[in-house]
C-alpha cells in the first residue's frame, strides 16, 4: 500500500488547529525542525521523502497523540478507526467510574454526600 503523506499533513494541520497550536511551538514539543514540519504540512511542494519512525513518533507525541498515529495514519488506518477504538474504551471507562459510585454510595453512612 502506498505512503498516505496528504493524509499525514491533513492530520497535522487539523491537529494544529484544534489544540490552537503554531508550527513553531509544535517544532519546540517534538523536536522536529520547522523546516522538516513545513515539509511535511504540505507534500503537494515538496517530494516526500522517507521518514524515520522515530520522527513520526516524535511528532504524535509532541500533537498529544499516541506515538504510533501518524505512522498509522500514512499507512492508511484513518483517524475515524482510532476514534472508534478511543470511543469504545472511554465508554468501558464510563460504566466502571459508574459502577464505582453506586459500590461508594452503598458504603457511605447514610445521609452523607458522595459527591
């Protein structure tokens, strides 16, 4: 399967959006030159070249992502998927915080607040 690098830089620059986050700022957190991001942000000017993992990882990390996302993104695992799995383990999340409460209702003296 070939290498997504538009789908790469649409997931940075959307990341950068949402977290209202600058190139330069990016560049500090991740430890990636400017220039490598610029690059990257726009693959239609400049030909994508192989990228270390540790550079993909890298700038995940520094976008608040698991390490592996953009690597998974260029290798053509939409973001969507990884919501979908992100959405499913924060709902398994819910339920156990929800059962936690009703087993410390259950133990607190009566006519004590647990919240």
């Amino acid at each position: 399967m070939a290498k997504d690098w538009t789908a790469v830089a649409t997931a940075i620059n959307t990341r950068l959006a949402e977290l209202d986050m600058t190139q330069r700022t990016l560049a500090e957190r991740s430890g990636v030159s400017a220039a490598t991001l610029r690059q990257l942000q726009s693959p239609e000017t400049y030909e994508p070249k192989k990228r270390s993992p540790r550079l993909l990882a890298a700038i995940s990390e520094g976008l608040n992502w698991p390490k592996d996302q953009l690597a998974r993104i260029l290798e053509g695992d939409t973001p969507a998927e990884a919501d979908a799995d992100l959405r499913g383990e924060v709902a398994a999340l819910r339920r156990e915080v929800a059962a936690l409460r009703e087993r410390v209702g259950e133990l607190a003296p009566r006519g004590t607040s647990t919240k």
